[in-house]
C-alpha cells in the first residue's frame, strides 16, 4: 500500500506526492524530509505518516500545531484514514492511500473505536437509531433501522444489505434516496472481498483506485465512492453491510467510513444476539446469562418459563447489576409476545417532570418544548413487553397513574382529552426494599399488589459461586471479540481470585473487570496481576438481604411451583369465567396443552 499525499500551498498550484515505503516524513527544505516543505516558523521534521498493521498513523513533532479536518491534533500519534485532511498553517495535505493488487483496506475493531469520538455530532441520531434496535427481533425490522440509518447520517445514496440464513441462502435488503426499497445493481466484486478477507473496504473515490475503477459493476452503476463493511457476530461471518454513491461529484468521506463502520458492529451485536436467542430457545434453555449450575439461580429460572407462559404483571427483585434486565428479556423471548417490541424504561434515569411524557406521549403545545405529537412508551411497547426498571425509583404522584393504566389498558397523552388503548405485559423490577418504602408512605400499597401479581428474585452473583467461573469465561469471550483477540483463558491464580471476590457490583462488576482483564492480556492467558477488582466492603445493606432472601420452602421449590401453577390456572379460569379456549389464550398455552394441565392438578374431569 503507497501513500498519496495531495499538497496545495498558497500561491501555487499544489502537487502530489506518491510514496510506497513504509514511512514518509514532512519538514522544512534541508532537513532531511522525504516532502520539503516551506512553513517560515518551523524549522526541521514537521511530522511524519507511518504504515502499521492497521492501517496508517499520524506521528506529530513537539512544537507543531497541525489540524486534521479542522481540529488540533492533541496527541503525538493519532490514526489517519483516507480522505482526511491536515493542515500546518497555511498548506494542506489530503491523505490518501492506494492498496496493491488485491489488497483490502482492513481495519480491526481496536481502529474503529479510535473514531468514536468523531460521532459527538450525530450522536442524537445515533441514539435513536440504537434505542430502535434494542428490542426487535425480527430481521426486516433490524435491516430497516440499519438501512434507514445508514441513508440518514452518511453521504450514501444508496444502502444494500445481505444476511446469510440458516438455510444456506442469502437474504438481501436495498434502499436507496431515490427507489426506496427497490433492488439495485452494487458492486459484488468489492463485496466478496469483504467476505473474502473479513477487512472493511473504503473507496472514497472510485476514478482514483485502480483496484476499482476498472470494475464491470462500477462502470455500469456509475459508482463514484463506496463502503462495504463485515457484519460479524459470535465467531461467525453472517453477511455484508454495503453503501456507495452514484451522483458525479457526490462521495464518502472519513467520517461516512466511520458511521457505516460503527452502525454495522451496532447492527452486528443485535444479529448475533437475536441468532443466540433463538438458538438458545430452540434448545430449550433461557438465554445466556440465565444457564446455572447455582441451586438458587435454578428455581429463579424455573419461574421465569412458568410464568412466560402468563400475561400476569411480574415483579423482578434483586440488586444492582444481578441481571434483572437479562431476566425480563428472557421472559418476553419466551412468552407469546416474542414478536412485539420489547421497551425497557429506566425509572431511575428519566427526570420525574420528564416520566409522564415518556410514558404517556404528548400532543402538540401541550407544554413548553412539545412542537409535535409524540407517542410514550406504553404505545411503542403495544402487542409487546414493557419492562419498567427500578420502579421503585418513581415519583409518587405519577405511581398513580401507572396505577391506572395497569388497571384500565388505556393511555392519555399529557395534553390530550382522548385515551388510547393498549395490550401490554408490563414487567417490573427493584433492587428496592418496597414493604419498607410502603411502611413509611413512599410506595403505593395497591400499585405494590398490582405489579406484584407474580414474583421473581434474582440472586446476588455471591450466592452462584457454581456459575461464576463459566460467567467469568463467557465475559473474556464476548471482550475478547469486541477487541479482536483471541479468547484468553484464566490462570489457576485468576481462577482464584475471582472465586475469592465477593462481587458486590454483581453481573456488572464481573462483566467489567473481565473486559479490563482481556484488554491488560491482549490475547494471552488472564495472569492474577490482570484482574482489576474493586474493594468494596462485601457485607449487602440490610435492605438488599431482604430483597435477595430465598429460603427454601415447605416441602421444596418444585412443590412451591407446582402450587403457584395451579394457582395460575385457577385466575385464569376465573378471568374468562369457565371458557376454556380464552382461558388458555390468557396462560398463552393450546387449548389442548391447558386441558392436559388442569386435569394434572384435579382441576378438570379426564371426561
């Protein structure tokens, strides 16, 4: 790979330099410099642009002041991508690199966190985009956000997908400014290069690069930049994300690159856990993070597929970072509402003169700031799961409200004089000591008892001691993969360390410490010295002892689920008084399977 180094100075008609060594250096004339150049106060080496096995690199002398695309360079060396611009007071220097005969552009993910910065503009977009994607499941709904997103925050005109499915055939998406959905013709060649080397290609302009202007597909599609990027998830190659311009003088810069670079791993990470999911459920387990070895954890996940099968109002218990958010997930993948959205909502996080908007939408001028219609979180999660997160957290003035949308099924946008009905399961979870909060008038006693129709704790992660060297595996797994190493294994030392933690952060602390510790390793076994642990006194509060309680009761946990079920099978039969076909659609069973279950508890004639 040569550099391409694009001079325009004042006064003159600019020049390019091409040079195909490994280093090419910038200075003032006599100084030894590959490329003179003549800035009146500077003197010797001015900087240099380095290759390295991820592409290339800026190497800044003490003293200089020089800008890459308007903004002064901090650090002595900063990754450099093509088409980026530097300037040294009043010369600039375009930034451009041709590959060798069949080499790609390849850049691992350690480069394109570098560029993450570079999103501060678009970061609202970008927000939007990745709060769509959490939640949906079903590949159209995940290739239009991507598709969408892609057209919306980068120069593309057009944007084409495709997704290798279990069956062996490729699923495509295309989108494009002016067709919409309508297919297209993209360059095919530049794709399997992609799927051929797993390295990101860029093309900022096709004219300039002779590994691509002579390409059939180019010509006939009048392909002036492009991008493709590697979707990549969970080991495995599962497709390409592509995105060109076909207007004359219309291009992709750095910064197109980097979005469409950053959206693919975004979009990655939804696949891979989507294809996991249903992997996992196919097998009949709960999703990764809920398999146990762990006594406790095991009658936890046996509630969790008991009542998926329900539409109750569940309540989630446990402590900050345990992995309530997992649990609810993994209830609503396995309920009958695994097709709808799944919104989770943060109580703790959104400011009280804020909730009642985000929950319930608004109606234009309906307050200060409201200049259009905006649907709240009850209508977003309808036909789905809304899973409402540290409900413990909540004002209580508005917990009368959620009081009477559980009890109604409507909503009514602040503002508005029309209610809206909604079908939503609502999920809630605490780390919160309710009875306590409810003692002392913080909680509304009836809204406890209605969120609270069923019940689930999720234990501390010091009471799975059996799981925690295979969660601990699982971790350095999913950072070594975000990082680009190879998964490293814990020495005997680690594996100590970790069993000796007490972990009071939980789920969360050991998920962290694990990405520090494959980061520290860059690939090699995790040593003791690796392991960055906190040391936080390991004694709970009080309150979360009371929330992560679980005796073992009467006569064991199967017995207890056993009672629970039937109790279940009793509600539901009282709801649709005696009708069994709504009876079973209220459990989310088949009728059938319903019938079998009230016969077993006595519940139901065999005849």
């Amino acid at each position: 790979m040569s550099f391409i180094l694009k001079i325009s100075e004042p006064g003159s008609k600019g020049c390019v330099f091409q040079h195909s060594g490994p280093k090419v250096v910038l200075g003032a004339p006599g100084s030894g410099a590959d490329i003179p150049l003549n800035v009146p106060s500077l003197s010797g080496i001015y900087f240099s642009v380095e290759k390295t096995p991820e592409g290339f690199e800026l190497l800044l002398e003490p003293g200089v002041v020089l800008l890459v695309d308007g903004r002064e360079v901090k650090r002595r060396r900063t990754p450099l991508f093509p088409g980026q611009i530097l300037q040294l007071e009043e010369i600039r220097v375009k930034v451009e690199w041709s590959p060798e005969e069949g080499e790609i552009r390849g850049l691992d993910p350690k480069t394109l966190s570098q560029g993450q910065e570079e999103v501060r503009d678009w970061f609202e977009t970008f927000m939007a985009l990745v709060d769509r994607m959490e939640g949906l499941r079903d590949l159209d709904g995940l290739a239009e956000v991507l598709t969408k997103g892609i057209l919306k925050t980068t120069e593309a005109e057009r944007c084409y997908l495709e997704l290798d499915n279990d069956t062996g055939d490729t699923e495509k998406w295309y989108r494009s400014i002016i067709g919409g959905e309508e297919p297209f013709g993209v360059s095919h060649s530049l794709i399997e290069r992609v799927r051929g080397d797993k390295g990101i290609v860029f093309v900022p302009e096709s004219s300039a690069d002779p590994t691509v202007a002579g390409l059939l597909s180019v010509k006939r599609e009048g392909i002036s930049s492009s991008v493709a990027v590697p979707i990549h998830a969970l080991g495995k190659d599962l497709g390409v994300l592509y995105a060109d311009c076909v207007s004359p003088g219309r291009s992709l810069g750095p910064e197109d690159f980097r979005k469409a670079a950053l959206l693919g791993r975004i979009f990655a990470s939804a696949v891979g856990n989507r294809n996991l999911l249903r992997s996992v459920l196919l097998e009949g387990e709960l999703p990764m993070g809920l398999r146990s070895r762990s006594p406790s954890c095991k009658e936890m996940i046996e509630k969790a597929r008991l009542y998926s099968q329900t539409d109750y109002t569940i309540l989630i218990r446990g402590e900050t970072g345990a992995g309530k958010d997992v649990v609810a997930r993994s209830i609503h993948a396995i309920s009958g509402r695994s097709e709808g959205p799944f919104v989770p909502v943060n109580c703790a996080a959104i400011p009280a003169q804020l909730m009642e908007s985000e929950l319930f939408g608004h109606v234009k001028g309906s307050f200060t700031g409201a200049d259009q219609d905006r649907e709240g979180f009850f209508v977003a999660a309808n036909g789905g799961t809304l899973f409402l997160d540290e409900i413990g957290d909540m004002d209580k003035d508005l917990q009368s409200k959620i009081l009477r949308v559980l009890e109604t099924r409507e909503v009514t946008p602040v503002g508005a004089t029309q209610s809206q009905r909604v079908d939503v399961r609502i999920l809630a979870a605490t780390h919160r000591d309710l009875e306590g909060m409810m003692a002392k008038g913080e909680f509304r006693e009836d809204l406890y008892f209605r969120i609270r129709e069923l019940e689930i704790t999720v234990p501390p992660l010091r009471r799975r001691k059996e799981d925690l060297l295979d969660l601990a595996e699982l971790f350095l797994g999913e950072a070594a993969s975000e990082l680009g190493l190879s998964i490293p294994l814990l020495s005997h030392e680690a594996k100590e360390k970790v069993l000796a933690h007490s972990w009071r952060g939980n789920i969360r602390e050991l998920k962290h410490a694990m990405r520090i510790a494959a980061l520290r390793s860059g690939g090699r076994e995790i040593a003791g010295q690796d392991l960055e642990l906190s040391p936080v006194d390991a004694s709970p509060s009080p309150a979360e002892e009371k929330v992560t309680e679980s005796p073992v009761p009467p006569g064991g946990w199967k017995k207890r689920l056993e009672e629970q079920e039937k109790e279940a099978l009793l509600r539901t039969l009282e709801e649709s008084k005696g009708n069994l076909t709504r009876a079973a659609a209220l459990f989310g069973l088949p009728r059938t399977t319903y019938r079998e279950k009230l016969i077993k508890y006595g519940l139901l004639p065999k005849n």
